[in-house]
C-alpha cells in the first residue's frame, strides 16, 4: 500500500519504519527540516532501540522515504497516517493545532480518495474535527471528494517502540467506512497473524480508550508511590507489598513499580487531557485529580530524603546523579522527574554531575545554562568529587554495580536510590548509607 505518515517523531517514524517494513511503501513527512535532513543522511534523530537497522533496511530497498514537501505527501498515500504532536494547551487540554493543520492539508491538496488516520493521541470528537477541516477545504475548492477518518491509537513504549509496533498486544481501529475498515485490517493482517489482536470500534471509543489506557497505567504508577509513602510510615517494604499484590492475577505485575514519579511525553500530558475532557463534559474526574497531584509530590521524594539528612543549605554538597532520561532506553527528557530533581538541588545552592548513558545531549539541551549542572562520560566518572548519589532512572548498567567503588567514590557514602534498585542488606554491608522509596 502506499502510506504517508505525518510527523516524523518517535511515533511517525516507528509507525513509518515498521509499515514499510512489510512491503508497503511509506513517505514520512515532516516540517522539521533539520528531522527530515538527518533521516536523508542515513541517522535518526531519537534514540530508540532497533530503529535505525529497520530504517536504513527500507530505505535502501526503496519503501521508506522522507520529505518536507507536503504537496508530495499528499499525493502520495492513500492511506495519510497523522502522528503529529498534540501538547497540552495552557488549561491542560491537548492542543490540536497541529492535527488540524495536517487535516487542512491533506483537503487542500488531495486529488483522489484518502483514508485519513489519526495516530496521535487526542481528545473524544477529534474524529469529527479532521472530517470538518478537510470538507473545509474541499468546500472552499468547491470540489466533492470521497474521503474517511479512521482513529488509530498508537500504543508503542519509547525504548521498546519497535518491537511493540512489530508484535502488538492489540491494534484499535476506530472506523464506520467500510473501506476504511478493509483497508485497515489489510493493513495490520502482517502484524496480527498468529491471533486477531484487531479490536474495531466506533471512532469516539477508539479516541477514548488511549486516554483511558494511559490514565489506568498512570493511576496504578501514582497509587504505588502513595503506598510506598505510607510503607515507610507504618514500617513495611513496599518491595515485598509490590510482589505480594502483583501475584494476583487480577492485578498482575506490570506498572506497580514504585519511584520518583512518572514522566516522558504521554502519562503527564493525557492525564491532565482526560481531566480536562472530564471537566468539560460537567464532571470534573476526582481519580485524576489525585493521580496527578500524587506524581507532583513523589518528584520530590529524593529531594525530601535529601534534605532530611543535609538541611535545606546544600550550597557545599555535589550531588552524583545516574539517570536523566524519564525512563531506560530513551533520551527522551519531556516532563523527566530528573528536570525537577535536579532544579530543586541546583535551587539549594547544590552541585550535580550526572550521567545518562543516551540523553546527555538532551538534557544538555533542554537544561541549558543550568549553573551548577555539569555531565560525566561514565557512571563511575559521575562519582568523582561528590558527597552522594542519586539514581532517578534504572537503566540497566546500574543495576549490579561495583558497591565498593561506589562506596570509595563517594565522599559521604551515601546513595538515594529514586527505582529500588539494591537491596538494601547487600548496599549497606558494604558501608553505604543507603535511602530508597518505601522501604521502611
Ligand atoms: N512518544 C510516545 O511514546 C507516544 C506513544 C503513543 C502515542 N503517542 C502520541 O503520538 C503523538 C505524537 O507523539 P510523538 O512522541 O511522536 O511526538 P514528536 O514530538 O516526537 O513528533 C511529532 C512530529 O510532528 C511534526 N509535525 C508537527 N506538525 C506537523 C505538520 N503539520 N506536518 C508534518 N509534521 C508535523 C513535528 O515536527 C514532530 O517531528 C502524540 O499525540 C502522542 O501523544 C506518543
């Protein structure tokens, strides 16, 4: 099939990569020419486990392209995937302005029948949005084309993007043209062969159940880190409370992990959507209420230990941080607790040297001109000079690491684990003062 995907970022190009990895010939289209020039040099522009053999795969066999142009892009697809951003507004709600513009082109230049997807995440009704700006423009060019909206709702995890799109638990169409609906099926058959993961539904509930699926993983995220506050009150680990509920199959084990609060691109922001979403429609929703105001709180749990043990005057300490990105395998720093972590230490006059292994230059980015912040090349190098260690995100090379180092490194001996990584016998036999979150 020939596919445009619009918007090149982390779920355009996963979705653009993986499509034309099944033969289909995809064009992702984007307005960032500094995106679109690093893709046509042979790179990415995020890191994301995977991505670049699948990309430079498809490109060299001549199924994945990359433009600016969006009169070619238009021309291209039949199928015209939207995966643009959707931010939030200032009151919270999701800001469409770049959904509607992709709609607006594609019925300013369309030519012949399109089958008009939305991939990025947004609000209930969003459907009928895409269908008004489109007719918009076909009314204005005084044309009648056929066209139809279908909701798509991407799922993927950042830092297993790849192999979620390639194997997915479920792929939600949300559709009422039936050739839209055969087209889609078509479509995801590759994807779906050993059993139907296929769920088709009207458009509003396709929209719906992505806001509803994040808002559940980030309430179980929140209700964790409230339990874990209340553990370390009452003098149990939230650890062996976390193993205990998670055996049950009615609760599984996924997404009980207690830390230093959720972040990246989509908990945050679709959170606060739905609650607007709620609010709008005269019921304003208490659970999200309380599930954002718990994950505001728990940014400050390690800045809270650490102010518990040194005062609120950190002007002499340095403060070794391990972990940047808001989770492993990504750089991507969008709402990262470490942006608050870090900002509360610098605020008390601290100094921090802190090592990700992908997202320094991200968060060099992104924190410019942040005095007292400064980057190590290693984790073993973000100790040297520093009174303590915090960890804020697991990534897998700081899992097993080497305690007397740590311990020798460090001049105060003393670790703020943020994920729960050590447990907590085996650090302190080693003669560090260790702090972790809900583990009374
Ligand atoms: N990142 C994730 O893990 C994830 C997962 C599932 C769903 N989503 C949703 O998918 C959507 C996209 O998220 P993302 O993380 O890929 O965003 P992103 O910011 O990484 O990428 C969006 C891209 O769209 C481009 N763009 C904006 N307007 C455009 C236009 N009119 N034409 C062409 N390109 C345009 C931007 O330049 C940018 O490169 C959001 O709604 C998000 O909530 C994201």
């Amino acid at each position: 099939m020939k596919i445009t995907v619009i918007g090149t970022g982390y779920v355009g190009l996963v979705t653009g990569a993986c499509l034309s990895e099944m033969g289909n010939h995809v064009l992702c289209l984007d307005v960032d020419p500094a995106k679109i020039k690093i893709l046509e040099d042979g790179g990415i522009p995020i890191h994301e486990p995977g991505l670049l053999e699948v990309v430079r795969r498809n490109v060299a066999a001549g199924r994945l392209e990359f433009t600016t142009d969006i009169e070619r892009s238009v021309a291209h697809g039949t199928l015209q995937f939207i995966a643009v951003g959707t931010p939030p507004d200032e009151d919270g709600s999701a800001d469409l302005q770049y959904v509607t513009a992709a709609a607006r082109n594609i019925g300013r230049l369309m030519t012949d029948f399109k089958v008009v997807i939305d991939k990025s995440t947004v609000p209930v009704g969003t459907g009928d949005k895409v269908k008004a700006a489109i007719e918009g423009e076909l009314a204005r060019r005084d044309i009648q084309l056929d066209f139809a909206v279908c909701s798509n709702p991407e799922f993927l995890k950042e830092g297993a993007a790849v192999a979620d799109f390639m194997r997915p638990d479920r792929v939600v169409v949300g559709a009422e043209d039936e050739r839209a609906i055969l087209l889609m099926k078509a479509l995801y058959q590759p994807f779906v062969r050993n059993r139907d993961r296929l769920i088709i539904t009207d458009i509003r509930s396709a929209e719906f159940i992505k806001y509803a699926a994040n808002c559940m993983l980030a309430t179980r995220i929140s209700f964790m880190n409230e339990m874990s506050r209340l553990a370390e009150k009452v003098g149990a680990d939230i650890e062996m409370v976390r193993v205990g509920i998670g055996s049950d199959p009615r609760i599984g084990t996924q997404f009980l992990y207690p830390g230093v609060g959720y972040g990246g691109s989509c908990f945050p922001k679709d959170v606060k959507a739905l609650a607007m979403i709620s609010a709008e429609n005269g019921m304003p929703s208490k659970m999200l209420a309380a599930v954002e105001d718990v994950n505001e709180e728990q940014k400050m749990v390690l800045v809270n230990k650490v102010v518990a043990k040194y005062g609120d005057d950190l002007s002499d300490k340095t403060f070794a941080m391990w972990g940047l990105a808001f989770k492993p395998n990504t750089d991507d720093m969008r709402e990262a607790p470490s942006r608050v972590i870090i900002g509360e230490l610098l605020k008390r006059g601290a100094k921090v040297q802190a090592y990700d292994p992908v997202a320094k230059d991200e968060a060099a980015r992104v924190m410019a001109g942040w005095e007292g912040l400064s980057y190590a090349e290693s984790s073993m190098g973000a100790l040297e000079g520093t009174d303590a260690l915090l960890i804020v995100t697991e990534w897998k090379e700081f899992r097993t690491p080497d305690f007397d180092a740590i311990r020798d490194a460090v001049a105060d001996k003393v670790v703020f684990d943020g994920r729960n990584l050590y447990e907590p016998a085996l650090i302190r036999s080693f003669g560090v003062e260790y702090h972790s979150i809900g583990r009374g």
